[in-house]
C-alpha cells in the first residue's frame, strides 16, 4: 500500500499543533513530527511500522517522526498533539530520538508516569484554548520530552539507516521547493540541483511521499495563496503571481479542484480583512463532536505532586462568635446563587425531558432567572423575510416557551443571540452543533426593527411591568476570534451594541409617552 506524506503546518511561533476531531480510517502517512494521540471516546486500532495497538477511552498512543502509520475507527474522539522537535534547537538529538509509549497493556509500573504525561498533555489543551502566555506552552512542551526521554526511550526502528539517509534527501528536495515555491519550479530543475536523473527523481519523489512532484509543488504554492487570500485584499491575479502561479487560469482551476470553490468564493466566505485588526485576540475554540469527551483528558488536569511546588498552607484565622451571640447580631442568610440557572439553547427548553427537569428543579431548590442561548435562532422561527426582502414575525414558538417559564416561576433573561439566517451577513458563520449564526446583521435597520417588534410583542403579552423585570443583553464574549462570537473589528460590535441599546431604550420611551398622553 502507498504512504502519503502529510505536510503539517504549526501555528506561528509554536511548535506544537493540536486538533480533536472524530476519526474513522485514516490510511498508512508519515510525517517528520512527533505525534501523540489521547483517545477521548471509542475504541482505535493503530498500526505503526507493522506494530499494531487496540486503543480504549483514555488510552495514549505516541507515534515517532518519519513512523509509517494508519488508524481505523468506526467513530472514536482523540486528541491529537503533533510536536515539531526541530523548535528545540537547544538539544539537537530530539529530531533522531524514538520513543516507545504506548498505554495500552503498558506495565502497571509505567502507570505514574503515563499519567504525568496526560496531565502535561491536559495543561497543553487548556493553554492552547485560553491562548495564554507562548513561554508556557513551551515550559510543558519542555517537561514533557523530558520525561519521554527519561521513562519512554526506545532504539531507532528497524532500517532506520536506510530511511534516515532518504529522509536526509527528502529534506534537501522539500528545503529547496520552499525557498523557491514562487519561481515556476520543474522537475527538471530540482533533478539538477540534486544531481539526480528526472526518471530516478520522479521515482523516488513518488515512492517516499506518496504523492508526485507536481501534486506536492502545487500544494505548497496553493497554501501560501490562501494565507494570502484571506489576509490582504490584493486582487486574484496578484496573488496568483505572487505564489508562482504565472497563469491565473491555473491558479484558479487548481485552487476549485482542492478547496471545492472560486478563490473570490472562499475569501468572501472567510471575511478577508485588507487590514487585520491586531486588537482582536486570536482565541481558538477547539470543535468536538461532544463535549462530554473532553472530560475523560481534563480531569488529568488536578495537581500531581511531582509536577507542582506544593502550596504554602494558609494562615489560621480565628472567629470569636461569643461577641456575636452576646450582641445578638442577627442577618438574613441571602441565596444569592440560586438567582440564576442557564440551559444550553431554545432547542434545549423546547425539549419535554427538559422542561420536566426544570419542573422538578423549580419544586426542590426555585431559581429566579434562566440564561439560554439562541432566542433568535431557526428554532423560534421569529424572524424571516418575504421574496421582496420585508421583515416577517411570528412569535408563537416564543409565546409557548415564555409561558412555560412564568408558569414555572422563571422569568427569562432576554439575550438577544444569535443572527437570525435571513438576517446574517455571512450565512456560512455558524458556531455550536446547532450552527448558530453569529455574524453581524447584514440590515442593522432590519435588525433594529426585530429588537422593536420583540420588545413591544412582550409588552403587549405579558405587561409592561413584568417585561421590565427581565434582563436584556446582546450575546456574550464579542472579543474572541472572528471564527466563534466576535466580529472583524471592536468597532462593529459597538455599533451594533449602539443601535440595539438606541432601539430598546426608544421603545421604553415611546411606551411612558403613551401612557403620559393618555
């Protein structure tokens, strides 16, 4: 069977790069960098360099650079951490170094030790997700080759001499095409520069990368294109040109034949920024088919004594309650936690198992206020449009869920989240399994007069003194990354915060001069 070569691009400045999907085959690869896998859910059968391993739920895998390996599933979740040794210029050996770390029958005396490695392993996730200081990441990256090297050593693979010296040409051929992606390169040029007949080269080209030449050197030029693509606003054919495609025709066919689409396409669809706003943090919420999953890797995050300085005890305080008892100081216990409960979406509270639960909840231990996402979602079905492009209501979905809650002693906090799909600027920005919409409005009048109809519809419903009672607030977390709730810039988000605080507090006014010239 063919290996492939994967090329795998790390974040800028980092020389880790993780990823939790669901997986089903993936057929025989290899790649130069270190690969370690945690399985989060289900069972995976790995086989690396002809070994093969039957992985169950918290399993780890460790698979060396340049090991020829292929995964089968019927659904698992993993986490998988892919580690460019090479970073660590500070000790040249890691690049050759091969490790056997496997947990899976492992001997139980390895036990401690493979879970330090999952703790250091959760503490990477929980990082990279809060994007938080780079040093970090490379103090636990640092820690965790450390013990790999002192607990996990392995000898080189069997014909690791042969393939080292392959690999060493690889890495002069490939080192060459990176330097030169722009100059309309040929496989005759690189058979030059090699020394190396263009029948051998393009032989052994094929044989070691799974791929031929051309394939691979138009991978290359096209995944600086789409950088380019996405952030700067220059016109198709300079970016062509710019990435060693002299005919646009062929940049523009090559890119439909990989990404499915028009250049034009895809950069609409990803909001390219002719100049991106270094204010926006960059935060990546990393996407699992279920969430639940990912605690089988997080409760690996609890100290382990090895790993962290124990903490100074706490100073003893000492209460003298006589003096309070003497004065008689009475006060009234506040639960102030039981003020607000949250549920997920509209979905959720839409559901009769849930609206049950809520029942039960509100009989044992009654909350005040509920928190839920998606009030202007496809679930509610409130806002849609006519063929002529005039905004339509219907609020009978809403009614029902509304009632529901009062009935049950709750009254809803109104957040106005997210877009409805008539209304978005970008239909194809969707976050959650549910595929919430959170791009700005397209129509902020339009916008404008679904916070209006809203607000007045309740009033009429349920009274103005009651609607008053509930709080009223725009989505959450408007400064993450353009990919999850945030927008290109801060300034849309105020924009948009202006209009609907302008709408609401029109409304309000309208209403007390009504009731004045009444």
């Amino acid at each position: 069977m063919e290996e492939r070569h994967e090329i795998i691009e790390f974040p800028d400045n980092s020389p880790v790069k993780i990823f939790l999907h669901r997986l089903g085959n993936v057929n025989r690869h290899w790649h130069n960098s270190l690969e370690i896998l945690f399985l989060l859910s289900g069972t995976l059968h790995a086989i690396v360099d002809d070994q093969s391993y039957q992985l169950k739920e918290e399993d780890l895998l460790l698979i060396n650079s340049n090991s020829i390996h292929s995964l089968y599933s019927e659904g698992c979740e993993l986490a998988a951490f892919q580690i460019n040794c090479s970073y660590f210029n500070c000790d040249p050996r890691l690049p050759e170094l091969s490790f056997d770390c496997v947990s899976a029958n492992s001997n139980p005396q390895k036990t401690a030790c493979l879970d330090r490695l999952k703790h250091l392993l959760a503490n990477l996730l929980k990082i990279n997700e809060e994007q938080a200081n780079p040093l970090l990441t490379l103090s636990v990256l640092a820690r965790l080759l450390h013990e790999l090297e002192l607990h996990f050593p392995a000898p080189s693979p069997s014909g690791h001499a042969d393939r080292k010296k392959n690999l060493q040409k690889l890495s002069s051929m490939t080192d060459y095409i990176q330097k030169h992606y722009k100059d309309a390169l040929t496989l005759t040029r690189l058979a030059e520069h090699e020394h190396f007949s263009v029948s051998y080269l393009s032989r052994f080209f094929k044989e070691q990368m799974g791929m031929n030449f051309s394939d691979y050197y138009n991978c290359i030029r096209l995944d600086y294109a789409v950088n380019e693509l996405i952030t700067t606003s220059l016109p198709i054919a300079s970016v062509a040109a710019n990435n060693g495609f002299h005919d646009v025709r062929t940049f523009v066919s090559l890119f439909k034949k990989q990404y499915h689409m028009l250049p034009s396409d895809y950069r609409s669809r990803r909001g390219a920024s002719p100049v991106p706003d270094a204010s926006m943090p960059e935060i990546n919420y990393l996407a699992i088919t279920n969430s639940n999953s990912l605690k089988k890797l997080a409760k690996y995050l609890k100290p382990i004594p090895e790993l962290v300085e124990p903490a100074a005890p706490e100073p003893s305080r000492r209460v003298d309650l006589g003096i309070l008892s003497q004065n008689k100081i009475k006060g009234t216990l506040r639960h102030t936690v039981r003020r607000l409960c949250c549920i997920g979406s509209t979905r959720d509270l839409l559901a009769a198992n849930v609206q049950l639960l809520l029942k039960h909840i509100q009989k044992e231990t009654p909350f005040q206020y509920i928190r839920f996402h998606g009030l202007f979602s496809n679930d509610t079905m409130i806002y849609d449009e006519s063929s002529a492009g005039t905004p339509l209501f219907s609020f009978t979905i809403l009614d029902q869920l509304v009632d529901f809650l009062l009935d049950i002693g709750l009254k809803p906090v109104l957040q106005l989240s997210f877009t409805p799909d008539a209304l978005a600027s970008d239909p194809q920005k969707c976050a959650f399994y549910m595929h919430y919409n959170t791009s700005r409005p397209k129509d902020y009048g339009k916008w404008c007069l679904l916070v209006e109809a809203l607000l007045r519809h309740l009033m009429e419903r349920y009274t103005r003194k009651e609607v008053l009672s509930w709080p009223v607030f725009l989505w959450n977390e408007p400064d993450t990354s353009t990919a999850m709730f945030g927008f290109e810039t801060y300034a849309q988000f105020f924009d948009l915060y202006r209009s609907t605080y302008e709408t609401i507090r029109g409304v309000l006014w309208l209403l007390v001069a009504d009731r004045l010239y009444l």
